[in-house]
C-alpha cells in the first residue's frame, strides 16, 4: 500500500504541475486590459430619477429647487477581448465622493459616497449597452447630524435596451423607488 502511494505521488505531483502550466498558459492569452480614469471634480450635476425622465425636486411652487450634487469620481474597466480584437466582456468599478445640495441654497450641503461594480452579462456587447449585473452602494448620502438619509445599494441586473431596464432588483433601492422624502427633508432643514 505504501509503495502505491509513492507511485500515485510520483504521478499526480507531475500532472497537477501541467495542468498549472495549462491553466496559467491559458489565463495568460487571455488578461484584460485594466483602464483607470479619475474624473476631475464635476459640479453641479442634476440628480435624474431612474427612469431619467425628470430631474428630482424638493419643495412645492415658488420654493421648488432642483437637487444638485458634486462628485469627484475614479473608474477602473478592466476589458477582455478575444483573439480577433472584439470584446469578449468588461467589469466596471467605479467609487465616488459627493456634495448634495438644492440649486437654490448650494450652502447647504450632505456629503455622499459610491461605492459599486458592474460586470457585463451579454457576450461581445460593451457597457452600457446590454445585459448586465450592477452590485455594490449606487448612492449613499449621510445626514446631517450622521446615519443614512437616502441610500441606494444591492445588486441589480440591468437591461440597457429594453422597455424596462430594470430587470431584477434586490437591497434597498430608494433612488428605483422613487423615495426622495427623506433626501428632500435632509436638503431643507
């Protein structure tokens, strides 16, 4: 029994190391290309609802004002292609920093962050333009005082071409819901 496990030792350590070389070979033809961007402090971007149909808006008549935010963004895509040069499939992450405010009171300011992945599902097809699957903290903007007043995180699988985009949603979506109170009541004190 002894000199079998030798044997079966003798074999296995040489196979397992081809099989490395196989998969390593394999993984090597095949890296993506990592891209980083950050964007350089963007001001006074209108927060859309999901459907981006309208901007969000707080108060009512004369003491409407449109919800604003300022972010300082960094991205990095990481893109695999096949051999012919056409994309195979692209991750996203993306991680922002935030100032919330209403247009007509910039002073008074929440502070936000992002934190989120997206990985496309449809084969060939580039971000934003298929299938994909979204996971992570989309909008998170903190009170005054501490703690969450508006929070948009989970997963989420997205449809970019289709009637309603949002195919599967799952965590706590007040941006998808349309739950802008506590955001609005935050922004107004």
């Amino acid at each position: 029994m002894e000199r079998m496990h030798r044997v079966s030792a003798f074999v296995l350590v040489p196979a397992a190391g081809f099989l490395l070389c196989l998969a390593s070979a394999g993984a090597a033809a095949n890296e993506p290309v990592k891209e980083t961007t950050t964007y350089p402090h963007t001001t006074q971007n209108v927060f859309y609802n999901a459907d981006f149909s309208r901007a969000v808006t707080c108060g009512s008549g004369s003491a409407q004002a449109q919800v604003m935010y300022d972010e300082d963004m960094r991205v990095t895509t990481w893109t695999w292609y096949d051999t012919k040069g056409q994309i195979v499939r692209q991750k996203l992450h993306g991680e922002s920093r935030e100032t919330w405010y209403l247009d007509s009171s910039p002073g008074r300011t929440l502070r936000g962050a992002a934190n989120y992945e997206v990985e496309t599902l449809t084969p060939g097809v580039p971000l934003y333009q298929g299938l994909e699957l979204w996971t992570g903290v989309f909008w998170h903007v903190f009170g005054p005082r501490g703690g969450t007043i508006f929070l948009d995180a989970g997963l989420e699988i997205i449809g970019w071409r289709l009637p309603q985009p949002v195919v599967k949603a799952v965590g706590r979506h007040d941006w998808l819901d349309g739950r802008f109170d506590g955001l609005c009541a935050a922004l107004q004190e």
